[in-house]
C-alpha cells in the first residue's frame, strides 16, 4: 500500500495537530488549541503522547511575563504523518475500487 499506518494518529485531535504543524514551524498553544477546536487539556494530553513518540518537539518560554508554550513536528513526525496519510490514500483507493454491494436482500 502507499504508506504505513501509525496508529498514533488514529485520535481524532492527534491528527488534526499535526496536519496543523505538519506546513508550520513553532506553533503557539493557544492557536492550536483554538484551530482543532479542543481544551487546553486535550492538547496538553495528545502533544504529550506525541512528544513521548518522538513526533513533537515542545519548547516553552515567556512572552512578557506570560509563559507560553510552542509545538512543531520533528522530522521523523513529519515522515510519520506522510506515511500514514498516504495509507489512508491507499485504503480510500481501495474502498472505491471495490464493486458496490448487492442490491436488497
């Protein structure tokens, strides 16, 4: 098939955060957590799966006296998530390829 699966992006909020970071550099928080659409704690929870993965490198740091956070994908995260998007290409070209099922019972 065109690529591999990796479940780690099976979550719904895990794939959307890279396909976020996947075109950027550093990413601030708060701008993820507002394009995905989930909690702060959402986001903490599945950037640190993918951090532990190897996926996401997180740096941390203040602007003014506010502290701030900002996510990017690693290089090995970039090539995971164009191998899993290219399995799903391979399994969404196999669904259509396959003939219609029968009508009625």
């Amino acid at each position: 098939m065109a690529g591999e699966r990796h479940a780690i992006f099976e979550t719904g909020p895990r794939l959307a955060l890279c396909a976020l970071l996947q075109s950027a550099d550093w990413v601030e928080f708060g701008t993820v957590r507002d394009l995905i659409g989930v909690s702060d704690s959402a986001v903490s929870k599945h950037s640190r799966t993918l951090e532990e993965a190897g996926h996401l490198e997180v740096r941390k740091g203040s602007v003014g006296r506010r502290p701030r956070t900002w996510l990017r994908l690693t290089p090995p995260g970039r090539a995971a998530l164009r191998a899993h998007l290219g399995w799903l290409d391979g399994l969404r070209s196999a669904i259509d390829a396959a003939p219609p099922p029968p009508d009625g019972p």
